[in-house]
C-alpha cells in the first residue's frame, strides 16, 4: 500500500492501471518489462514500458 496525503492505494493496482493504459494507446504491443514510478506530490504515476517512456506515460492516482 502506498499511502499519501490522507490517500491510499494499492500498489498492485496502480501496475494494472498503467498496463491498461499503455494496451489502450499502444495495441498489439506486447509489455515485456514495466517499470513504475509514483509521484505523490503530482497525484500521478509515471510508467515505463520495454525501455521507453515519456511525459504521456502517466496515470492520475
């Protein structure tokens, strides 16, 4: 659990948020690593996927 700013959440689930969001923007492309990286002090989480990553590569938590 990760727990901020009077928030809780899930680690396991902010994983299954961003591998749905990565599949929804790019289908067909098969996830072979995936690395996370939570910002509580911007409300997101940032994900890298195979190696590449950019600022669009976010979730809202």
């Amino acid at each position: 659990m990760i727990q901020y700013a009077g928030k809780e959440i899930a680690a396991k689930e902010i994983l299954e948020r961003a591998k749905i969001a990565f599949a929804d923007a790019n289908p067909g492309v098969k996830i072979e690593t995936i690395v996370l990286y939570v910002k509580p002090e911007e409300d997101v989480a940032y994900y890298v996927v195979n190696g590449i990553g950019n600022d669009d590569f976010k979730i809202e938590l």
